[in-house]
C-alpha cells in the first residue's frame, strides 16, 4: 500500500514538473504549487514511517519549499529571484 502512495505522491510532483517543461503549466500557478506540495507531503510521510532520513530531509525541504511557493503564489509575491 506504501508503494502505490508513494507513487502517487511522486505523481504530484513529476507531472506538474513535466508541464513546466513543456510550457503547459507555470511554476507560480496554484496547481503547480499544490501539487508540488501534497506530492512531497505524501513522500515525506513515506520517508519518516521508513526511517528514511536522506530522504526525509530531500522531501521536507521540497515540501517547505513548496509551501513558500505556495504562500507567494495565494499573496500575490512576485517569484522572480532577482
């Protein structure tokens, strides 16, 4: 059961990264921050329950990350890095 929720969790992040790629989806639109989000999440949870610690640390910063993005995004911060 743990495998298929890790898939999907990593589901919610590859396929907005994809349309990122190619142009069908902007990193400062709310469903790619939501997705982003309850992807890393849902792999973090994985993460902690197998005591996976380098993983842990790469999806809980992904997932706060997210978080930032997501925050930006619903006040209205411009994402430009410079």
């Amino acid at each position: 059961m743990r495998q298929a929720i890790g898939v999907l969790g990593a589901f919610l992040i590859l396929v907005p990264f994809g349309a990122t790629q190619l142009g069908r989806l902007s990193t400062s639109s709310l469903t790619y921050q939501v997705m982003n989000l309850v992807g890393a999440i849902i792999l973090t949870t994985i993460a902690i329950l197998e005591r996976q610690y380098g993983f842990i640390l790469l999806e809980g910063v992904w997932a706060l990350m997210s978080l930032i993005g997501l925050w930006r995004v619903r006040t209205g911060v411009a994402n430009d890095a410079a």
